[in-house]
C-alpha cells in the first residue's frame, strides 16, 4: 500500500504534463482559445499550454497550398449552354489567420458562390468561339475578383483555371459537322485546284512539245534545203555544164530511191511519193522557189 500513494501522484503529474504539452506541425498553426475567447496561435514546434482544459486548440489550420475544383454551367452570348470546369488554388494568409478562421465558416463553398458569380457575369458577353479563345483572360479576371473579395477573409488566390468548356451536346455535335464540312470543301477546292495544275500542265507540255516539233521539221527541211544548195554549188564550181534545175532533177531524183531504200529497209509496205522519177518535178521548183526566195 505504500507503493501505491506515490504511484497514482505520479500518474497524476504525467497526465498534468501530458496535457499542458501539444505538438504543431510544420506548415501549419494552433488556435488557441482560453475558456473559449481566443488566446494566441502557436506555429510549428512544441507549446506548453494551461492544463484541465483552460487553454483549449480551438483548431489546426493549414498554410499549404489548397485546390478547389467546381463545375459551373451557364451561358454564351448566343444562348449556347456551357460547362466549365474551374480549378482554384487558395491558402490561408499567415499574417491573417484569425480571420481566415473566424470570419468564414466554409471557405470553399465560399469561393465556388464568387467564381460562380464572376462567370456568369463575364461569359454572357462572349460567343462559344470567343469563350474558347478568351477562357484564360476570362479565369484572369474571375481570379482578380474573387482574390480582392477572400483577401478580407484571410485568404489568398493564388491561381484560377478554367480547364474546360464543355458545350450542349447538341451544339458539340453541329460544331463537328461544320468543322468536317468546311474540311471537306477545303479538301474538295485542293482537289480541283491539283487537277487544274495536272491539266495546264499537260496542256503546256502538249503546247511545248507541239512547237518543239515544229522548230525540229523547219530545222530538218533548212538543212535539206541547205544541203541542196551546197550540191549545187560545189557542182557548178566543178564546172560541170548543167543548169541549176538539170542540177537540182539529178539531186532530188538521188533523193527520191535514198527514200526509197531507207522505207525498205525498216520493212514498211507503203509510202505516198510520186510514182516516177519525173514526179518530183514540183517538189524541184518549189525548192527552187525557196533557193532563189533566199537569195
């Protein structure tokens, strides 16, 4: 029984101890309360506080960063119902935490009424392209009003992101349609435009080859012409008394079987040419034409 006294006093002085000491974890800050009036906040660390309940940690507030994620539903300028999903990141400001914890009983619930009441001030006034286009100058300025309306909560806004803007099925659906539609006529006038191309060009390279063609026969029948008159003069420098067209029956007759003789050999059957050496009489004048035209 001796043993015993001493025992429960020491059990007594533990629970005494046990009580007045309180850890705060890092990153965050205790309220404390004195017979339920606030006392003091103790950071992070070991505190020693008044035992039986006297000094009570009315809460544990955190000084991390938070996130609040809310779905808000509204509409555009031309009436297109829309979902947009907003991410918001907020923390408790640490030179304010006694209003941060005292003057607001829900701050998250809190900070979706003021997104909701900045969205739907501000996409009323844009179209669904507009929306899409402006959503971060939009979730800019949805940020600059709700941070200037916590701040005298306590909190801080650090970022506001419209993540996504999710239209009416409906109207999702024509928006597909008319993107592929407008994808199709654009691939359609491609398309056209490729085959014009083919066709000018082709149309160019007929041409070319056309005039081509016809540069190469003036050049064949200029050398033909120009060989003649070559035969001819050196003839008459060989002093041989002919004149210019005995000259020229004798060159064309030598002609007519070279051509002869060339169609033969490659096996052809039949040719359009005069049927005798005398018939290359006009073809011997009009070259003669041609040699005195020169001249």
């Amino acid at each position: 029984m001796g043993f015993i006294f001493p025992f429960i006093i020491l059990i007594i002085i533990l629970m005494i101890v046990a009580s007045t000491l309180y850890v705060v974890r890092q990153q965050s800050v205790a309220i404390i309360e004195r017979f339920g009036k606030y006392q003091t906040i103790s950071t992070s660390g070991i505190h020693i506080r008044l035992p039986f309940g006297i000094d009570k940690i009315a809460a544990r507030v955190q000084l991390r960063l938070l996130q609040s994620e809310i779905i808000v539903e509204t509409k555009t300028k031309d009436n297109v119902f829309v979902t947009l999903n907003v991410a918001t990141q907020y923390r408790v400001n640490e030179q304010n935490v006694i209003d941060a914890y005292y003057k607001l009983m829900k701050p998250e619930a809190q900070i979706k009424s003021y997104i909701e009441d900045a969205l739907r001030s501000s996409v009323p006034k844009l179209t669904l392209d507009e929306l899409f286009e402006k959503k971060d100058e939009i979730a800019l300025e949805v940020q600059h009003q709700v941070a200037e309306e916590m701040s005298t909560y306590g909190y801080i806004i650090v970022k506001t992101l419209i993540t996504k803007v999710e239209p009416d099925a409906e109207v999702k659906q024509s928006m597909n349609e008319i993107n592929a539609a407008q994808r199709k006529r654009v691939a359609a006038q491609e398309l056209a435009e490729a085959d014009k191309i083919k066709i000018v060009t082709a149309a160019e390279a007929e041409a070319e080859k056309d005039r081509l063609h016809g540069v190469g026969i003036a050049q064949q029948r200029k050398a033909i012409v120009d060989g003649l008159a070559e035969s001819i003069q050196e003839l008459k420098d060989a002093n041989i008394s002919l004149n210019e067209e005995e000259i020229m029956s004798i060159l064309l007759t030598n002609q007519y079987l070279d051509t002869l003789n060339t169609f033969a050999a490659n096996g052809n059957q039949t040719i359009f040419l005069p049927n005798t050496p005398n018939g290359v009489d006009d073809i011997r004048t009009q070259i003669l034409s041609a040699l005195k035209a020169s001249k």
